[in-house]
C-alpha cells in the first residue's frame, strides 16, 4: 500500500498514519516528524529547517525531498508506506511523482481528511504530544486516560505543546496549507487518485472510513 494521507494541519494525519501503521505493517513517513528530530538532534539540516518550522511556513523543498528520497530507499518501506505531511506543494507532488516512476512502484492513492476550519483551529491549539512515546492528544477531545497506554511510557506520559501548535503561528501554517497545498486536491484529482474522507467522526470511524477508501484502490 503507497498512499499520500493529504489535509490540513490538525486534521488527524499523524493519529490516523499511526493507526495505520499497526495495521497493515508499513512504516508511516511523516516530514514533519523527519524535520523535528533534526532540529532536536541540532543537524545542519535541522538549523536550516528550523526558522521555517517555528514560523509555520514550509521548509525548503530540496531540504524535504532530500530527506524523501533517503527515507524511501529504506528496506522497510520496500513493501509500501504512508506519506504523511508530504507532499506539501505541486512542486513536491511532481518530484515524488518522478521519485516514485524511477523506482517503478507509483502511488496508489490519495486520501483527504476533510475538515472544516473552526474544528482545526480547536484541534491544533489543543494537541499535545508526549515527549518520550510520541502518542498524539488532545486536551479538549482525547486527554490522556486511563486507556492511554503504552509500550515506553505505561499510563505515564509526558505530554508538551508543540512550538508550531502555539495559536500565533496556526493562523500561518493554516495559511500556507489555504495557498500552497489545498492545489494538490486538483492535482490528484486530475490525476484519479484522490479519496475523500470525512475527518470530522471520531477516530475509529475516520480510521475505517480510511481503510475503505483505499480498499477501492487495491
Ligand atoms: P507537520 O508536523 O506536518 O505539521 O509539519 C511541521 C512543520 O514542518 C511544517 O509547518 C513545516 O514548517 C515543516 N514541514 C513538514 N513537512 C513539510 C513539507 N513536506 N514541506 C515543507 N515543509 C514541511
């Protein structure tokens, strides 16, 4: 399965990749995630990334497909991957395209998690992750519970604000998602390959929603 999870910020791509994940056994590839661990690490990659990142805007295109490109040629995602957060512009749509012609093995589909603005503002401004496990809540909707388990942390998780989830730089990334990525839904569209999901249910529901939409596909 090579699918692109494509939505704006806060509409439940990295919870839904990770549901994903357990299930059909493909790695999820989120840039995001990829880009916040070379910040964390202090790589030159990730002081390159890192004013973009804080200010909500993209980061370099040859930056993220660079990181891409590594992160495919990796056995584990040989068998299939879900692309999270990427692509985030035409002009990456078009790279991955040719990325992927190149290594004879094309997407097969394109799924967006459509949700209205007012949800996301409140999703976003609420989200906090753990530091230790990366399990993803949120204060309003999921607060971590008594069924919040898991291997590295057991009920006891860590849980901090993201420095881009902070509401004076949503506006932005809300922004830069309206201008340069909300173009992919033509794209792919165009291209036969599009889904659309509701991502308003809650997560189950969107994570079978998910499932039959690329079912149609395989
Ligand atoms: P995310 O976790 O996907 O919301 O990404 C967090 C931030 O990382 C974004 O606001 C961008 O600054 C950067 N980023 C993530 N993915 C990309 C991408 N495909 N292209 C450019 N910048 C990205």
């Amino acid at each position: 399965m090579r699918i692109v999870l494509l939505g704006a910020p806060g509409s439940g791509k990295g919870t839904q990749s990770q549901l994903l994940v357990k299930a059909h056994g493909i790695p999820q590839i989120s840039t995001g995630d990829l880009l916040r661990e070379a910040v964390a690490k202090g790589t030159e990659l990730g002081l390159r990334a890192k004013a973009a990142m804080d200010s909500g805007k993209l980061v370099d295109d040859a930056i993220v497909l660079g990181m891409i490109r590594e992160r495919i040629a990796q056995p584990d995602a040989a068998t299939g991957f879900i692309l999270d957060g990427f692509p985030r512009n035409i002009a990456q749509a078009e790279a991955l395209k040719m990325l992927l012609e190149e290594l004879g093995t094309p997407l097969e589909s394109v799924v967006l998690m459509n949700l209205d603005l007012r949800i996301l503002f409140k999703r976003l401004t609420g989200r906090r992750v753990c530091q230790d496990c990366g399990r993803v809540f949120n204060v309003y909707t999921s607060p971590p519970g008594a069924a919040a388990h898991s291997k590295e942390c057991g009920e006891t998780h860590r849980l901090i604000q993201r420095p881009d989830d902070k509401e004076e730089v949503i506006g932005k990334r809300l922004e830069v998602y309206e201008a340069q990525t909300k173009p992919l839904i033509k794209y792919y569209e165009a291209a036969g390959l599009l889904r659309i999901v509701a991502a308003d249910a809650d997560v189950d529901t969107v994570f079978n929603s998910i499932n039959r939409a690329v079912q149609r596909t395989l």
